[in-house]
C-alpha cells in the first residue's frame, strides 16, 4: 500500500514531524542536554517508523519533494543577507584557519576510511566512498563517484553503500555536534556570551534595525529579498557552469544576500530587517532537515548493516576526537571554537544545514556565536568542495587503488 502526498501535503507533514521533534525535546532531558535539533529528532524518528511500516507491512510513503530545494536556497540567502562583510573582515583569519582545519581532516577523513576497508578486505575504493566522498561530500558527490568507481572498477552495491554512508552520516552529525560542542564549553568552563534576541549575532549592533519588531511591510521586504536571492542566485549558477565553473546553487543564493546586504547597508537603501532573515532562514533550515530525513529508507539499509556499522563507527570516532582536540585548538579555543566544533561535526559527517542546525541548537542555550555563523556556512557552501575534490584526486593516484 501507497500512501501519496503532494508538495502541500508533504510541506503540512514535514511541519507536523518538526513539532513532534520539538515536544519531544521539551519532555526528554537527554536530548535537551545533549542539545540535538528538534529537526534532527522528529526526522529521523519518522524515517526509523515509515522504514519499520515498509518492512514489516509493506506500507510505503510517497513525498512530492518540491519544497526541499527552496527551503534549502531560503536558508543559504538568509545566511548571506546577514553577512555584514564589517564583521567578515574580522573574522577573515578565522575563515583561513578553518580552511585548514578542514583540510586537515579531509586528509584524515580517507585515510580512516581507506585502513578501515582493506581491514575489512574490502575493495580500497570502498573506504573512499565511505570518507570524504559521501560524509564531507553529500549524496550527490557519493552518487557520482559510485557511478564512476562501478563503471570502473566494477565494484558492486557502490551506489547502495554511498547513500546509506551519506544518510546515516547526516543523521550522526545532527547527534554528535551539540554533545561535543557542550562538553568543551563545560570541560574549560568557557565564558558564555550574553544571550539577545538574535541567537546568531548576525547583526552584531552595527545599528542595523535589530530592535524594530516584526511587522507586515519589513518581513515583506526582508521576504522579497530572500526570493531575490533565490531567483538571481539560479541565474548566476547556470549562467557559470555554462561558461566557468560549476559551483552550487546554494554558493550563489548566499553571494547574493551578500551583496545585497552590503549594497543596502553602505548606500542607505532599505535594507533587509534582521530578525525577519533570521525568521525565515530557521524556519527553512528545520523543514528542509526534516525533509531530507523523512524520506530515508532504513530498512533498505539493513542487508549491508555489518560493514556499514564498522566504517561509520570509525569515522564517528574520527571525528569526535578530530573536532574535540584539533578543531577545537586551530579555531582558538573559545566560545566560538567551540560552536564551529560542533558545526564541523555536522558537516563532516552530514551537509552544511546539519552543521548550521547543531550551531543554532548550541547557541540557542549558550548565547550567540556571530563569527562561527559566517565562517561555517562559507566553508561548507563552497570551500569544503573544492577541498575534497583536490583531496579525493590525490588519493586515487596512489598505487593501492590500481587506476593510475
């Protein structure tokens, strides 16, 4: 039995599924603790009963996903609509210092995957689909690569593996970022910022209109602005994949909130009202995780659950003492390192919104991180790409994998 929900539909389901994630951390003190992001919570417990109803009953979901790629590009335009490059330029070093970083664990990243397969006796390839490829690269990368290492080194399941790695990896950054981020904040007793209204601290009282409530004519605006940067944001894209470079659509959404939140600010123009972006940009942020996890098939996982329990465990450990320690003292060893080692643990093993959720978990109990919300989605809108595709290169050319 089918159960077909259109994009209305899906939209009402997936607020519904973000609601049941907020009641239950309301009512479970591990999760609250452990700061875990309600869309993290409901998602993945939606995903856990539909995949068991499949299984067991042979009763399947049908999601018409339309919403989930603008909820996406909303939230990357809310993210450059509050980039105030006055505050970009303090926090350049930052930037470069997490370039690092997360090269670093790149690095680090195939290299576990890579042991932990030949121990396994698994094809080396393996390992570096489940490393970079898929947990710091995403589905699409880990599709593309599967598709390329099963035409050419006719390695069977690659595609299965590649989205099981790349789902579950999504889900146990959404888990462990908040839990490593508030360990390191209570371990070294660090100095909690005071807490305002924008939990991202995006506006950073440089005098923008922080303190005007919401009201119908400046969420407009700030609405209208954010469909610009979706609109002009796809038109940049394609126009430089044809005649450049082919970046994501959410680099560009992001570069032009940028600009026009610079644009505005310099030259007097309306400008986009700061606790609208912020409105809109958690609003989208939490549906478009609750999507993703809501369509996971599960149970279409468990036939390669061993191996797959294995290359995640190691990787989840990698991680957690990546971020723990060498995130952690490159980023300075403060309240912000602190909220960009959790958001790295998002990302490393998940996508930038997982990241960008554990961030605004932690400092919706902590206090605002404003630098840590420039410096993450930057890297993981564009930087971390770029890095991983050097990397991944550099690997196959060695002689284990017998394609040079």
């Amino acid at each position: 039995m089918s159960l077909d929900f259109g994009p209305t539909q899906t939209l009402g389901f997936a607020i519904l599924i973000l609601y049941i994630g907020i009641f239950l951390i309301a009512h479970q003190r591990f999760l609250r603790e452990n700061n875990i992001p309600a869309p993290v919570v409901g998602g993945f417990l939606f995903a856990l009963i539909a995949s068991l109803l499949l299984g067991q009953f042979n009763i399947r979901f049908g999601f018409d996903m339309a919403m989930k790629e603008p909820m996406m590009l909303a939230f990357f335009s809310c993210v450059g609509l509050g980039a105030d490059m006055r505050m970009l330029s303090t926090g350049g070093k930052q930037l470069l210092l997490f370039i690092i970083a997360c090269l670093l664990y790149l690095i680090i990243q195939d290299g576990i995957g890579l042991m932990t397969a030949i121990s396994l006796d698994l094809h080396p390839l393996v390992g570096l689909l489940s490393g970079s490829i898929t947990l710091s690269g995403g589905h699409a990368t880990g599709a593309a690569y599967a598709q390329q290492f099963h035409d050419s080194s006719n390695i069977a399941g690659a595609m299965e593996l590649a989205m099981a790695v790349a789902t579950f990896g999504l889900i146990l950054g959404g888990i462990i970022g908040g839990p490593v981020a508030g360990r390191l904040i209570k371990k070294h007793n660090i100095p909690l910022p005071d807490k305002v209204d924008n939990e991202h601290g995006t506006a950073l009282q440089y005098g923008d209109n922080v303190s005007e409530p919401v009201n119908e004519d400046n969420f407009l605006l700030s609405f209208f602005y954010i469909l610009i940067c979706i609109i002009f944001g796809k038109i940049i894209s394609v126009w430089f994949a044809e005649h450049i470079i082919t970046l994501p659509d959410i680099f560009w959404a992001m570069f032009v909130g940028v600009v026009i939140r610079n644009t505005t600010v310099h030259e007097k123009l309306p400008s986009a009202h700061q606790p609208s972006v912020d409105l809109v940009g958690n609003i989208a942020l939490a549906l478009f995780l609750v999507m993703a996890l809501m369509s996971l098939n599960l149970w279409g996982m468990i036939s390669m659950a061993g191996p797959l329990l294995i290359l995640l465990s190691t990787q989840l450990i990698g991680m957690v003492i990546f971020a723990s320690y060498i995130t952690w003292h490159i980023m300075g060893r403060n309240y912000n390192a602190a909220i960009i080692a959790g958001g790295h643990c998002g990302f490393g093993l998940g996508a930038t919104p997982t990241a960008v959720a554990n961030m605004s978990a932690l400092t919706k109990r902590f206090g605002p991180a404003p630098q840590a919300f420039i410096v993450v989605p930057l890297m993981g809108a564009f930087f971390i790409d770029l890095l991983n595709a050097i990397v991944i290169q550099i690997y196959l050319t060695l002689p284990v994998f017998g394609l040079s």
